[in-house]
C-alpha cells in the first residue's frame, strides 16, 4: 500500500449528500477481485450516458478536474452496501483524499485499509473547501497527515481528528497484510518453538 505523508492537489468538489457504494462503483463491475482497472467506472452512471460517452456535465470529466487527487463531498458519503470496490475505483482513478462532514462507518474504514485518507470535518469548513474546488485546478489543497491540517488555497487552515492507530497505517503504508509481516520475526519464532515442543502436529 502506498505511502500517505503529504498531499497538495486539485480538490474536485462534489456536493452531494448520502452517496451510496453503488454511486461510487455500479454493481455490475463487482465481478473483479482485482484493485486495479475499476477508475474507469468510478461514478460511473454520472459520468457516461446510455452510448458510453462522457457526460460533459459531470465534475470528473471536466478538464480542470481529470487529475484530481482530493474530492470534497456531502453528508453520508459512501452509504449502501459495503463493497470494498468502491475505495478500490476512488483510489484507482486517482483519488487519495475525501473530505466530507460524514461517512458510513465501513466504507470510512475501507477507505484507510486502500491507502484513502478520509478527512471529516464540520459542514461549515467543508463549505469552505467546497467553494475552493470549485475554483478548479487552480486551487490546489495541502493535506498534510503528520499534523493533521488542511491549507486552502487561499491559506486558511483546518485541523482534523484521526485515530492514531490509523494514522500510523496510512503514513507507514500498512493494509492488514503489511501490519502481519511486520510481526513476520515474532510469528516464525513463535512456529519454531511450536514445532519444537509439538513435532507430532
């Protein structure tokens, strides 16, 4: 997983509230157990129409916000159903931050075992940041997870909460399979002696 220190990149703002998992990533490309290859369905009944041609509409679409890195959201983002494709599409397009005023809880935590940092704020200051993205890709936003600060660009900063534990994940690249190797020594040592002590198993 990679590596979340520090980000400053285009904020695509997105204001709508209760985006469920199916918004995010439609239920007929969760067929894949691959992370990669769903970007390109990311949102996708908003982005394309019936002949698969791009809604010109649609925020991701436009040139300003092709290579946003942050998005800024409404209320209850990543509602339904708990598909863990729908951080694989976010981070697979490119997205590496969300802010927003709320999540569902299993998306929040999916979103920090992709590699996702997911930032809650109050609605006033996601206001705030809303109104920045809109400026488009001139206004790029620092996220800065060590501590824990947003600057606009414009220069006014917030600070956010995160559980440390969390915190550590992200900043150090661990997913449940890096925080097992970390312990890779201990649990060897541990089947040696097992092995040792029970050589019948």
């Amino acid at each position: 997983m990679d590596k979340f220190d520090k980000l400053t990149g285009v904020a695509a703002p997105l204001p709508l509230i209760n985006v469920d998992t199916d918004m995010i990533v439609p239920k007929q490309f969760l067929k894949t157990i691959k992370r990669e290859g769903l970007g390109v369905n990311l949102f996708d009944e908003m982005r394309y129409d019936d002949d698969r041609n791009e809604i010109p509409d649609f925020v991701l679409n436009q040139p300003q916000y092709r290579d946003a890195e942050i998005l800024v959201a409404g209320d209850n983002f990543g509602c339904g159903s708990s598909r863990e494709h729908a951080p694989w599409a976010i981070k697979d397009f490119g997205i590496r931050c969300i802010i927003a005023p709320s999540y569902a809880d299993i998306f929040y935590n999916n979103c920090f075992k992709n590699g996702i940092l997911p930032i809650v704020l109050p609605q006033d200051q996601v206001d705030v940041l809303m109104n920045d993205a809109e400026k488009g890709s001139n206004a790029r936003i620092e996220i800065d997870l060590e501590a824990q600060t947003i600057t606009s660009s414009d220069g006014e900063v917030f600070t956010f909460e995160v559980d440390s534990f969390k915190k550590h994940c992200l900043m150090n690249g661990l997913d449940d399979i890096g925080l097992t190797l970390e312990k890779a020594a201990s649990i060897r040592d541990f089947e040696a002696q097992a092995s040792a002590a029970r050589p019948w198993v």
